[in-house]
C-alpha cells in the first residue's frame, strides 16, 4: 500500500515538473531568439544601403534641372563640372547658348564685376531669348552702354538662390529694382513672362538660372 501511494506521488510530481521543463526549454528558446533578432539589428547596415539612398536623393535635389540642361556639353569647360570652377562670366563664355549674353556682358564692361562679386545669383537670358527682342532694338540697346548696363544689372541678385526660395520670391538687383519669381519643383517663372529653362548651375561665385526671355527693368 505504502508502495503504491509512493509511486503515484512519484508519478503526479513528475507530471508536475514536466510542463515546467518544457517552459524552460521553450522561454530558453525565444530568448535565443530575441537575441539573435538583437544581434541582427543592431549589425552595421550595409555599406551604402539607407543612410546612401537619401543622401543621393539629397544630391539629386541639388542637380540642376530643366529642358535646356541637356544641351550642355557634358565634358570641358562649358559642362556643369567645368562652370562650377569658374566665376559667372568666365563659366558663360564656356557655353555656347550664352554666346549673345557674354558678349553683351562685354560691351557693358561688366566682367569683372560679375567675376569679382560674392554669392550672386544671375538669370542667363539664352541666344534664343535675345532673338525674341526686334533687331533693331536689340542692335540699339547694344550700342547703348548705360541703358545696356541697367538691363543687365537687372539679371543679377546679390545673393545665392536656391530653387526652392524661388517658390515664390521678390529679390533686390544690381540694378536697384526688385524681380519677382514663382513655380514649385523644376517649374520656375521670373515675373510672369520669363521661364527657366535649366536652373540651378553652380559657378565658382554665383548661382545661375538660365532663361528663356530677357528680364526688362520697369523703369
């Protein structure tokens, strides 16, 4: 009889602790687990993995953009790479859609003060855009030094614009008189009439904003 009744508590001890075992060994296991899920994120990531993506969507940002970048030559002094180490006048004369407006800025005796300024900020009219002013007036504006000077100047911002404070911006020029602009992501309008058409180019001092109608001076 004794012997019976200790083989059942024998019995119901070990059905006791059995559960308590496999609990053990099942928390054993998860902790295992959490651990190596620990050890996975906490691991280093990749090189160039998260942190590489929005640095290059960062960079993109700070591209230059628009229709007209395309035809700027993608090597040599007149590239996007070149202009950058060059002042503003200098970087222009290095492309060949800014041929009218380098030549205009020299009749105006104007290089040197685009090159010698500091985070300027300049409006490129293109040849095409000259093209839309009659010859005849263009031809006589050209000859005009003191009112070519005053369109020119017009162009100019004395301070470096990024394309978002373009949104929708009223800047001081050179030439005394305020330009207004507008437009969001990659669609910017200098007042109302003057579209840029590739922005955002960086040269040595300036931030240049390639147009496509030349900016005329209210007064």
């Amino acid at each position: 009889m004794n012997t019976r009744i200790s083989r059942i508590a024998v019995t119901l001890a070990a059905a006791a602790v059995l559960p308590l075992a496999l609990s053990a060994c099942s928390d054993g296991g998860s902790d295992s687990d959490k651990s190596d899920s620990a050890s996975k994120a906490s691991a280093p990531a990749p090189a160039g993995a998260s942190d590489d993506g929005m640095g290059s969507s960062a960079s993109a940002m700070d591209e230059p953009f628009g229709p007209a970048c395309s035809s700027v030559p993608e090597n040599g002094a007149g590239s996007f790479d070149g202009m950058a180490k060059d002042p503003v006048a200098t970087a222009a004369s290095n492309n060949p859609a800014l041929s009218t407006l380098v030549s205009a800025v020299q009749k105006a005796g104007l290089v040197d003060t685009l090159n010698n300024a500091q985070d300027i900020t300049v409006f490129a009219p293109t040849n095409d855009a000259f093209k839309k002013i009659p010859k005849a007036t263009l031809d006589k504006v050209l000859a005009d030094k003191a009112e070519l000077t005053k369109i020119l100047t017009y162009h100019v911002v004395g301070q470096k614009l990024a394309p978002k404070d373009l949104e929708n911006g009223s800047f001081p020029t050179l030439e005394k008189s305020k330009l207004a602009t507008s437009g969001s992501g990659e669609s910017y309008t200098v007042n109302d009439s003057s579209k840029v058409v590739c922005g955002n180019v960086k040269t040595a001092n300036a931030n240049v904003y390639i147009v496509d109608t030349v900016l005329m001076p209210s007064s």
